[in-house]
C-alpha cells in the first residue's frame, strides 16, 4: 500500500474540478444579516412592548423583566421557525479558546401527551451546561459543576447553518454559581462599562453632549490553507493545527511573489463561500487578499462595536473551518503552521467612539478637538506604558510563543509607534509647556497643534509595520495578538488600562482645575506629565532588530518570550488591584484564570510532545531505516561484484550519516519523554509549565533538526509526510 502521502498527492492530482461553490452571486446587501435577529426582525416578531424592552436593556445593560423575555423568546422562535430552525443553543466562549455549543430542540412533550414546540424566557435567559469539563481553574471543584449561560442581549441571536441543519444561536456569558466568569465575554462586558464611564467623565471636559462612548474593533485575521487530504496525511497538522517536522522548501517567500498577488482558484472559491455564510451572519467583511507567505491569506471586516467584533471574529473562525471541508480545504489557524515561514497574526485595530458619532483617536479639526483627540491619544499611550505587562500577558499562548520574537512579527517587547508627526507633537508639548502655567501654553495648543495634526492624516507611507502597539491615523493596531486568539482576552485588558487611566487622569485634571487652573491649561499640563512619564515605551524604529532588545533592556522594558513568564503579569499586586478596582476580577478570578492558561499551555506543549515523538519513531525513523537498508543492499551488492571501494563510497557515507541522525533522533525523543515524564509529576501548575517549557520543549528543535535531515536523504518515494512544497504550492 502506497503511503497516506502519496494516496493524497494522487488525488490531488486526479481532482480536475474542485472548486466545489455555493456562491450565489448575490449582492452582499441583499443577504447581509439574513441569519440574524436584527433590530428590523425584532421589529417585525415583537410586540412594541417587547422591543422597547429589549432596545432599553440593550443600551442600559440593564435587566429584562420575566414576562419581556417570554415575549421576546416567543418572537425569536416564531423568527427561527419560519427559516427552518428546529433547534437552539446558549452560544459562548469558553478559556479552551473556540466557541461552545449545547443544543436543545424547541420539541417538548406536555404533560397530555401533546408534541409542540417551546422556547419560553427562562430558555432565553439562562442555561446550565455541565460546567465540569469546561476549564475553570480550580474555581470549583467538579462535583459541584453548575455553570450557567446567560444570554448577552447587546449581541443579536443569530442561526447557524449547518448541512442540512438551522440552530438558533443565543450569544451568552458563561459564568459559575457564584457568578464568577468562566469565559471570555463576561469580561470584556463587564470592561467595555467600567470603560464607557470613565471615558465619558473625561469627554464631558470637551462636550457634554457626550453620553456614550463605545470601543471599536477592527481585526485582521490571517489564515493559511492547504490541501485537506494532505494535511490529513500529517498527524501533527490534525492533532497540533502545525507541522512539527518539515524542511523549508527549496522555493519559501524570498521571492515575495505572493503578498498581493491573485489568489489562486480554489482559495478564490473557498473564500467567496465562507465570505457568504458570514454576510448572512451579519460579520461585515469587505478585505480579502494573499498575505505574505505562500498559502497564506488575511480577511477584514469594517470594524464593530468591541463586542460584536469579538463574537463575529469567533464565528468567523467557525465557519472557515466548516466551509474549507466543503472544499476539501484545511484552514490552519495556528500562529505558526510552518518553521521557517511567516506567521499569522491577528491586527487587533482599536479605537473610541461617542454617541456624538465622534471617533476620539481621530485628529480633530478645531484647537478644541484636538485636545480631545490629544487626550485620548496620549491616555492610551500612558496606559500602555503603565501596563505593558499586562498587555503582553493578553496575548500570550503557547502558540504565539512561536511568533512573538522569532524575528518575523513584533517582538514580545510591548513599545508603542505613533509616527513621525505626533512625535513631534510630543515632544514640543513636554518641552514647551513649562512647569509654570502660563497663557503660553494656550498659543502651543491653539496655533502648533493644530497645524500640524492633519498633515499627519495626507501621509500614509509614515507607517511601522514592526510595532506591536502601533497608531495608524485613527486607531491603534495590536499587531501581536495571535491568529487563534479569542480578541476578547487583549480588548479586556486594553479596555481595563484605559479606563483605570482615564480615572486618574480625571483625578490629575481636576485637582489643577481646584486648584484654580483653566481648564484647557490643566489639560495640558496633566498631558505633559503623561507624555513624560510614558517616554519609554514610544518606539519608532525597526522592532525587529537586535538594537531594539538592547536598548529596550536599557530602557526597562521588559522581554517576556515566553507564556509562562509573561503570565504571570495576571496575578501581580498592582493587576489584581487594577482588575478589582473597576470590577474586571475578583483576585480569585484572576488566580484561577492564569491557573487555567498555564494548563493550556502545558496541555499544548504535551500534545506536541506526544505527537512529535510518535511522529519520529512511527513515521520517519521507519523510513529512515528502510531507505538505509536500500543503500545497505547496494553497498553489499557493490561489493559482491568486487568492484572498489570508491564504487560505493558515497553510500557508505549516507548509511553512516543516516545512522547518527537516527540515532541522535532516538535519544531525543527518550530524553523528552523523560522530561514529560517529570513534568507531568509535578503538582505545581506554575512549575509544570516552566518545565515544559524550559525541559521538554528544549528537546523539539533537536529532533526536528534530525528529521530534517533525514528528509534530504531519504528516497523521496519513500518520505511518508506531505513536504513543506506540496503543503503550500500544491492546491
Ligand atoms: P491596514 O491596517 O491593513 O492598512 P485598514 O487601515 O484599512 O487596513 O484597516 C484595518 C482594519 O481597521 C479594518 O478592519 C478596519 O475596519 C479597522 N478600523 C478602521 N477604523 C477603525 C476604528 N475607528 N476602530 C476600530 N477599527 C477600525
Ligand atoms: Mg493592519
């Protein structure tokens, strides 16, 4: 039998039509949000009562009342029903890092006997999943495992389409008995509140019409795709999501032919298929394009209010993997599916907008919203700066490990790009502004500042693509979130620093404006001190260099390159203070919620473990010995004809280069599940994760060099894994 490797290039081959679509061809606004609940179907389904109810709830986060939510689940169904659904489910976001689902038919029987369907408001409302098997570090132990789903109103029910299937999708929080949240919304919910106060307080400076300030959220998902039946002849791109072996093909990225070039044919149609399945679920894509390795590609939508960028970017990711089957496609979301080529990141562009309809990172026109602008701008900067820790702890997976660092995304070093002209903004503000007040310091802010921001928005070229943290004219862009990342753990935390930071600028301000200060002058001055203060995570140079670490070391900057050190930023004192202080986490929450990241990084890491180590001994070192034995027998053979040594010389050579990398392999691989071994007894979740860290992954690079080697030697034909070439040239 032919090796799984060569069945799938067979097929693949054979395989004249694939570009299997479902693409209707319809104008995306005639089927955008068809699948969801929007205001207009809430409109048509509810009674006046019942929307007005929802719509006040929805803008207040407050609660809706026992007899609302019957109306509204009753409207809901009679919605779904119409569109074929038999089913629904409390969708949410559990620390595993996909989304969840249990489904329940609206089918019940009555206590006559009577079939009907029902869907009333305590299913709305609440549900209780079995919360043992979902990870809740420690919180509580399994045999009390109640937790429960409670519906998120402020994110439209949705149906999902499945085959022939429909389910009513409820977005939900999932949080213990006690209220203690056990998953990624309840959070960010909780941070995008404490973040509308504090954000409003500060605008009322600058307009009191200010009611309501909302974060918004822009990702940029980039993504890989490869040939399923490919992929599926490698264990370690079905059970890891990346290849742990595979030599860099002879042809990589260094021609960057790819980055904007046309998308290939298959990818084309994939795309288009799960851009429709998206517009029905209302997420706005409107970017698609090749990214820069080959096979890799990115999609954007506009951007969203933060919660619903959160959900749609979950559901986004769904979905991909669902349509890429029906293309026989694999989507790899991981952050780092191939060595030695670009990774996938995920562009989280953030930025603040009032009910004024007032995007408040975008430079304004007048002295006066300028200052606004100016104020905003340089809180992020200052909150940044307070909490880089923080904002790397966010981001950090076992996955992203790979990326951050390697030389090819940003650094794990948290700075902060702002460009060439609001440097200078900068840097006149804390030079001109004296410790004294004077009216001085009004002529800077009305005449200068002015001037010179909007020139800021012509030059677009002024652009650092190596920043972690960088403004991009009229938002900021966390560019080291990873490509698997639930976007809900970085926007709690950046919400969280901001509003902490807002607070106290508001402290600063006021105790000036007490004080007998103008106002505008106080808010000059306070900026300045921010300005000041935050030096030194403003960067602008090239964050890849090995300049960089240096003087970001000199600077105190800290380098965290791996997920457990940087995890531990969650449970410092002054993080639990912050997350307590504006009702993020409790310090339990906290607790629990680093013990649970550090298990998932271990249970990562262990995985790969296992996988690598079945890999080389089951797969290559096979192959390996049974290409050794070819060149044994020829050697043999050579030497039976009585012919010289230098006949067979060359594969002497091999049998004998080959017998050190199989060795070399073997020890390895002992050595590593040794190290398992005692990681895996070690009690301490914290010790655990730093000895797979520091221990058994050690051993990874070691044996993936060996087999490496080994690819180049051993007789193509007889190589059972896919090659880096086939994986991202062949589709
Ligand atoms: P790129 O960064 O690749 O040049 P764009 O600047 O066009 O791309 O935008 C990237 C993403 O930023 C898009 O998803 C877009 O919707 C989002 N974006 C634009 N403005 C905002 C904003 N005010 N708040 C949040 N995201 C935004
Ligand atoms: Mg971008």
């Amino acid at each position: 039998m032919s090796s799984l490797r060569f069945q799938a290039l067979q097929e693949l081959a054979a395989a004249e039509e694939r570009r299997i679509s479902n693409y209707s061809g319809k104008k995306i606004s005639a089927m955008f949000a068809s699948n969801v609940f929007t205001g207009r179907a809430m409109r048509e389904y509810l009674s006046d009562e019942a929307y007005k109810s929802l719509m006040s709830s929805v803008k207040s986060s407050s609660k809706i009342e026992r007899k609302m939510a019957d109306q509204i689940a009753a409207g809901m169904k009679a919605w779904s029903e119409e569109r074929g659904v038999t089913h629904y489910t409390h969708w949410f976001q559990p620390l595993t890092g996909t989304t969840a689902e249990k489904h329940d038919s609206f089918f019940t029987i009555k206590s006559d006997g009577t079939a009907m369907e029902l869907f009333d408001g305590d299913a709305l409302i609440q549900q209780e999943p079995d919360a043992s098997s979902f990870p809740n570090g420690g919180i509580r132990a399994t045999f009390e495992a109640r937790g429960y789903t409670a519906w998120d109103p402020s994110s439209p029910a949705f149906i999902m389409e499945t085959g022939q299937g429909k389910t009513l999708c409820i977005p939900t929080i999932f949080i213990a008995y006690n209220g203690e949240s056990l998953d990624y919304k309840a959070p960010l919910l909780k941070s995008i509140g404490a973040l509308d106060k504090a954000a409003v307080d500060v605008c009322h400076y600058f307009d009191k019409n200010v009611n309501k300030v909302i974060a918004t959220l822009g990702w940029e998902q980039e993504y890989f795709v490869v040939d399923e039946t490919l992929a599926n002849a490698r264990p370690d791109l079905v059970m890891c999501g990346r290849t742990l072996v595979g030599h860099s093909p002879a042809k990589g990225q260094q021609l960057e032919d790819h980055y904007f070039g046309s998308i290939p044919e298959r990818v084309f149609a994939f795309m288009q298929d799960f851009e429709q399945e998206s517009y029905k679920l209302g997420i706005p894509l409107r970017t698609r394009h090749n990214e820069v390795a080959p096979g890799q590609f990115e999609c954007a939508p506009i951007f969203e209010e933060v919660n619903i960028a959160v959900d749609h970017n979950s559901l986004l990711m769904d979905v991909m993997a669902r349509v890429a089957k029906r293309h026989k496609l694999k989507v790899l979301l991981h952050e780092k599916p191939f060595a030695g080529v670009n990774g996938s990141g995920k562009h989280n562009n953030w930025s603040l907008a009032t009910d004024t309809g007032v995007n408040l990172l975008s430079p304004g026109k007048t002295p006066r919203t300028n200052l606004m602008f100016l104020t905003f701008f340089v809180n992020t900067i200052k909150a940044v700066h307070d909490y880089a820790d923080l904002m790397r702890a966010a981001i950090a997976s076992a996955n992203n490990d790979h990326r951050l660092g390697a030389n090819e995304a940003p650094p794990a070093i948290i700075s902060v790009y702002v460009g060439k002209y609001l440097t200078e903004v900068l840097n006149e503000i804390e030079t001109r502004v004296k410790d004294k007040f004077s009216e001085q310091d009004e002529v800077i802010l009305k005449l200068d500042i002015h001037k010179q921001i909007p020139e800021l928005l012509m030059d677009n070229t002024d652009r650092n693509r190596t920043s972690p943290f960088a403004f991009t004219g009229n938002k900021f862009e966390f560019r080291a979130v990873g490509s698997t990342a639930n976007c809900g753990s970085p926007m709690t935390v950046l919400n969280t620093i901001m509003t902490e930071t807002l607070k106290g600028f508001k402290r600063d301000v006021d105790a000036l404006i007490d004080k007998g200060e103008k106002k505008e002058i106080a808010i000059m001055h306070v900026l300045r001190d921010y300005i000041a203060q935050s030096k030194k995570i403003r960067f602008e140079g090239d964050n890849y260099s090995e300049a960089w670490a240096e003087e970001a070391k000199k600077r105190g900057l800290n380098n965290f390159k791996t997920t457990p050190e940087a995890l531990d930023a969650f449970v410092t004192e002054s993080a639990k203070k912050l997350f307590f202080n504006n009702n993020i986490y409790s310090p339990r929450e906290l607790e629990a919620r680093h013990e649970i990241l550090m298990e998932d990084y271990v249970k990562k890491v262990q995985i790969e473990a296992r996988i690598l180590g079945y890999m080389a001994t089951n797969h290559i070192l096979p192959a390996a010995i049974n290409y050794q034995n070819t060149l044994i027998q020829n050697v043999k053979g050579l030497k039976d004809l009585g012919l010289d040594e230098y006949t067979y010389k060359a594969q002497l050579n091999l049998v004998q280069v080959m017998s050190r990398h199989i060795q070399s392999i073997n020890d390895n691989v002992e050595a590593m599940i040794e190290a398992r071994k005692k990681a895996n007894n070690e009690a301490d979740m914290h010790k655990r994760a730093d000895m797979y860290c520091n221990e058994v992954k050690t051993y990874f690079d070691n044996i993936r060099y060996h087999a490496d080697k080994l690819e180049l030697i051993v007789d193509d034909k007889q190589w059972p894994l896919p090659k880096y070439r086939e994986l991202l040239f062949l589709r």
